[in-house]
DNA sequence: CTGTTAGCGCATTCAC
DNA sequence: GTGAATGCGCTAACAG
C-alpha cells in the first residue's frame, strides 16, 4: 500500500540502508546520492512509518499530558502550552506529538492513562493538576512511574507536589505551584480589609491543591490571632468539585449558615463565578455586601463585573516550563523541584465590609 | 529491558502466538491456558508495545484532533468532547488517545500536523475549527487528506465546512456549525429592538467561520431592507484575531467611525468580552448606550455583567459527535454532512436603543 | 485449540 | 561511503 522505504531505495537505485541514513542525516553520505534519495523521496511522497522506526530504534514520537478537563481553561492553558513547546520542530528532540488524556481527577483514570502511554512507549509524560491524596493511590501511581522512568520516559509533574517519601528515587521533575502562599496573601489581604467572617468554598476534599491552599487560609487566619481549626471554621467551609454550580451552592449554604458573612473565598476562578451569581441572586451586592475572590486569574477574571479579585498562576509558563523539562531541553531545577510564585491580584470584587458590620 | 510476549509465553509454558491470542481475545483458547497466561502476563507485569503491534496487524491506537489552541474554550470543549469519546474503553474500537495539535489557524502548521499524524499512521484525524480559505491551501490539505483516508485513516471535519468540488471523491464526514443561521437571527433580534447602527467585529478576514457569520448578519441586514453591501457597512465592520484585545481595539475604532453606533456584534464570546470593556472605558453602559452580543456561547458568558446575549453552539454534542464518527462508532450522515442547529441565546447584554438614539 | 513460520518497516551492526 | 544481514515485538496465516 504505502511507499515504503524499499521503494525509495529502489526508485533512488541504492539501498534501504542508505535511504534510512539520509533521512536521519547522522551517517556521512556522499552529496550525490543524498540528492538522489531526496528526490526520490520527493517523487514517491515517502513519509517514514512511525511505529516501524520506533520499534527499531526504541524511539517514541509521543509526549502525554495528563490533565483534569482540557475543557477547564486552567487546564487547557497548561496543556497548550506543552504542546507548543514539545512540537517545536526546530528545537533538538523536537517535533513530538501532545496526547492528551482527560483523567477528571480520577486516580484509576490516571493509572489508565499511564499505562496506555507506557503501550505507547511515550518518550515523556506531563501531569498536571492537583493529587489525590492516599497511601493506596500515591503508591501505584508511584509504581507505574517508576516502571515508566526505568523505561526511559521522562516524567514531569505540573501543579502538583513532588513524590513522596518511598518514591523519590524515582528521576521526576516536579514545577509546583505555591498555593498555600497565595491562599494566605488572599486572605490576609481580606483581613486587611477588615473581614473577619470569610467564608470558604474549598474544592474536593481529597486533592493536594485544596488542602494546600485551605492551609494557607488558615496560617493567615491564625496570624490574625482568629479560630483556625475547630467547628467555628469548619462551619464556614464547604467543599465541592471544581465546577460553577458547586459555587452557587456552597454560597448559598454558607449563606445559610451564616447571614453576616462579609466575604468568600473560593477554590478557583469558575467556582467564584458561581459565587457570585449566588450572591447577587440573595439579593447581595459585590463588594459592597459581599466581597468575593477567586484562585487563578483565569483569562476571563478581569472581565466580569466586578473583575475578580484572585490569586494569579502563570500557567502558560509554567507549561511551556513543564514542556521543556519534559524534552530535556532544560536543566532540571536543583533537587528537582520548581515552585512557581502566585501572585495577588486585587480587583474590584473585594473591599472593605459595610460600617458596622465588621 | 522490558517484558515482552516472548517472556510471557516462556513463563506461561505456551507459544508467543497463544499469548498474542489471549490478549486480543480474538481467536478461541483453552480456558485453563488463557488463565496460565493471564497470570503469566500479571506475574511479569506485561504491557504491549504499541508500536510493534501497530506494525504487525497495521493498526493504531491514535487519534489526532487539530485545533486552533486547545487553550480557547471554544476548542478547549470540542476537544475535551473529542477525548472522552475516543477514549472510551468499553467501546468497539475503544481506548484510543488523543494527539492534540495547536495549528493556530495556521495552514502551514495544519499541512505539518497532518503529516505527522500520517506519520504515526493515526487511525483518525478529526480537523476542528473554520477553514483559512483559499484554492492553493484547500487543495494542498485536500491532497493530504486523500493519502490519509487511502490508508485508511477516518478524517472527520468539526465546525467547518465541507470539502469543495474537487476534493469530494475523498471519504470525509462533516460535522458543520450552522454559522450563517445563526448570525442572522442574531441581527433580527437587534434589528427587531429597534437598533440600526450595528456595529460588527468580524473574524480573521479569510476563514471561512467569519465569512458565513459575516453573511448572516448581511443577510439579516438585506432582510430589512438595510443596505447590506458598500461602504456604509464596511465602515461598521472591522476584522481581527480571536482574542480580547482584538475586540477592545475593534470597539474604539468602530466608536470612532461611528459614535452614535447602538450596538456591537462580535466574531465570539472572547471578542465580546474586549468590547464590553472598550464600551465602558468609554464611559458608556451596557446595554443602555449600547448593546453588545457575542457567538459560541461560551461557559463564562453567562456570568458576565451584564450577562452575554449570545449564539449558542452546542460544542460538545459536537465534539462527542465528531468522536464518534472518528471511531466509526455511528454511520455517517446522509451525504457526509450533518449541520449543528446554533441558538440565540437572549440575555441582558442587548436591550431596546435609547428613545430617540434609533 | 495450539505451535511454527513469516513478515510488518525501519535502524543498525558488520563487512566491503 | 555503501550494501547485506539481523532483529525490534508483535500479528497472522498456515499447519497440525
């Protein structure tokens, strides 16, 4: 069916071998017949067979980027970033193809994907995106790594904290983000302000990212000398997916729970959207009743009304980061371990509480 | 290195050709060996090569989805929808892994991704977004894409328009968007409040996305015995990218053309957003001043303020769709084509012109 | 039902 | 510099 590299070999009069040298240019041939071979893969519109130069050379034209949801723009920005910067066909290694796998948090999805990609034999993987938290879980996902880095898959973790304990003998580069000091320069700004009844819409209970950044919330709260632990906070904490509506219904109860609430705080930009159309649909203005914030000053958090105040993650970078590592076209950080800085974004949707109601 | 079939076969005390058979399911085996071999295969911790079965029974596990950037929602969803379809494990055919390539709309990086993926022997290719138009360009991709589905490669198009003349020979399903539909009923709605210096932030001036919206709107313009062609509408039209600066600087400039302009209507919701903003850094309101609309109905466009008067696109019924017939999972439909109803979507963003301004 | 035998298309020793 | 031979790991006839 397809031209195969014989036939060029044939149509150049040489044979495979050399058709098989020129193409990969790293063994001197003579001009003439490179020039021969060119044209003859020119006129027979050869293009190579993927799978049978991998399977002879142990080469793999596949990197994986594991993410939640393309579909969420946090993710999409990480994974677009990537792609970009694998598939760049200038650089060395370059011209790798992105497969994308939606794991929706799942831990089993997540090990699903592993081992398709190890199939695949993929020269690299991406992981993007918060952990589950769990002995279990941490372990097996900790073996398929292990097996994939013994197999010369570069592996590249992307917003999520580095292996634990047993496992750090495997060779994974780790770019983390650093929640908990975000959370806890938006809730101190918050305090600033003068809010001492915050409530917080964390996102699943499980993740690594929720707990980090509820940590952070609470470090600031108890520099404030405020109840940090125990029931009086815990009662202004709801927990939920990543999604809009979970936002509107964690502010609704929390809403319920506690009438005077002067702010929100919220596990992530969309949940914040949610927020505040629960908000405004009480009845309640933003910021002037309540004020609300977000968490990673996605692209359309400058333009809602009010513009959203959050705590921005350069994801672009951060994948494009995540990209090259995962190329090894960049050195890898010392201990293996990057921490992406966050940075406060104050906009309109927080401002002092009324008068009073402090 | 790695455990290959051989291994197994060696531990399960059977050939190499019994082991291939029990892991493909395909050809009848002993129950008592398939279990010798399964424990075989778990004992080792066995997974296939890819590439080397790719190779010998010429097939792939890969699906390649073009898009614009994966990092706009609009492909971020059709994308998304594309993946879990695919990837569908309990499906016939299933388990496939999505390549996702960043073309940026670019015709030369569209022609590359395709022969990489033709490369990879993808066993599909779904192309997403409007198609750059022009004879030169259509051709080349149309040459690409008939070596692709002569070796057997499925080539779904998502949100773009058939293949012309001379390409239709080529086995190509086509899951269109019903842009020109769309478009008009959004004029008609503007036209019927009232509103007749209208605005319009067209798309990239040669794709084929913005061609028909661009259409539409004309169409609807005719329809009310509007002038529709020459320079009084090409002074309210201004073409740009897909972004939101694009759509700031695209409102000032139409503002400036036209400060009595009552509404705006933007290529998408992205577009629209920079709009909504151009027009109040103007110091006008929306929609009292003037009205502003989007297309795609995207998720943030809801939580706008005002909330977005926008046409909704049902990207991922769609993308799902796209998947589907990617897979050969659905029969194509009657002529290869099946085109998405869009909706109006009314919201507050459009509202009756000022008294006197129309 | 199962083992044997050939390739799939290419990279890569090893000779020349 | 170039060709011939071997094998990557697996599937698919072909026998039995």
């Amino acid at each position: 069916m397809a031209v195969t590299l014989a036939d060029v070999a044939a149509r150049a009069g040489v044979s495979s071998a050399t058709v098989s040298r020129v193409l990969n240019g790293n063994y001197p041939v003579a001009g003439s017949t490179r020039e021969r071979v060119q044209r003859a893969v020119e006129d027979l519109d050869y293009v190579v067979n993927g799978q049978a130069r991998g399977l002879a050379a142990a080469t793999s034209d596949l990197v994986g980027v594991l993410v939640n949801d393309v579909a969420d723009p946090f993710f999409g920005l990480i994974a677009s970033a990537v792609q970009a910067e694998i598939s760049d066909p200038s650089a060395p290694g370059g011209g790798k193809l992105a497969v994308v796998c939606n794991t929706g948090g799942s831990p089993e999805a997540e090990l699903t994907y592993l081992t398709l990609l190890e199939r695949q034999r993929a020269a690299g993987v991406v992981i993007t995106g918060g952990a589950v938290e769990g002995a279990e879980h941490s372990a097996a996902v900790a073996a398929r790594l292990a097996r994939l880095a013994e197999s010369g898959t570069r592996i590249v973790l992307c917003g999520r904290p580095p292996l634990e304990q047993p496992a750090m003998e495997i060779p994974v580069t780790t770019v983390a983000f650093d929640n908990r000091g975000g959370a806890r320069r938006l809730t101190e700004h918050l305090l600033s302000l003068g809010h001492r009844r915050i409530g917080y819409v964390a996102g699943p209970a499980d993740r690594t990212t929720t707990r980090h950044r509820l940590e952070g919330h609470r470090a600031a709260l108890a520099d404030h000398a405020l109840p940090s632990t125990g029931p009086a906070v815990d009662r202004l904490t709801v927990h939920g997916p990543y999604d809009r509506s979970s936002g509107y219904d964690a502010a609704l109860e929390l809403l319920r729970r506690e009438p005077a609430l002067t702010a929100v705080i919220a596990a992530n930009d969309t949940v914040a959207l949610g927020v505040c159309a629960a908000v405004r649909d009480q009845g309640l203005s933003i910021p002037d009743d309540v004020s609300v914030a977000g968490f990673d000053d996605l692209p359309f958090s400058v333009d809602t009304a009010p513009a959203l105040t959050t705590v921005r993650i350069p994801l672009q970078e951060a994948g494009a980061r995540a990209g090259r590592l995962v190329m090894g076209r960049q050195a890898p950080p010392p201990g293996g371990l990057a921490t992406i800085r966050t940075e406060l974004m104050v906009r309109a949707s927080t401002a002092r509480p009324r008068a009073g109601s402090a």
